[in-house]
C-alpha cells in the first residue's frame, strides 16, 4: 500500500511540475508579443513625433551651397 501512496505522489508532482512549466511557456510567449507590440507602437511614436517636429522645423536641403571653406595650415621651423 506504501508503494502505491508514493506513486501515486510522484505522479502529482511530476503533472504538477509539467503544468507549471507550460504555463510559464505560454505566459513567456505572451510576454515576447507584447514586448514586440510596444516596440512597434514606440517606433510609430517616434516616427510621428519627428514628421511633426520637421513640419515645425524643416531641415535646410541638402542640395543648398554651404559657405566656402578655405583650407590652411600652420608651418612653423621651430624644433
């Protein structure tokens, strides 16, 4: 009779066991979904607050003439 108590234990331990590792796994995988859904939704975030910020303050092109610059250099014969 003591055999079939320990079994019977070992068994429920061990579906115990198993249970709560899938439910980890399931609640791990919801976890990585929602992380990727907030990073998308901070991405559009980002990319909607910097349209608005160029609309207020737009870039000057790239196609305009910068200032001249003029190259120079120090020689000096002294040691």
């Amino acid at each position: 009779m003591i055999k079939t108590e320990k079994i019977t234990f070992i068994i429920i331990v061990i579906a115990l066991v198993l249970s709560f590792f899938s439910t980890t796994a399931t609640i791990w995988a919801a976890d990585k979904e929602k992380i990727e859904q907030e990073k998308t939704e901070l991405r559009k975030m980002s990319k909607e607050t910097l349209a608005q910020l160029y609309k207020l303050n737009p870039q000057p092109s790239r196609q305009s003439p910068s200032p001249p610059v003029t190259p120079f250099s120090v020689i000096s014969g002294r040691k």
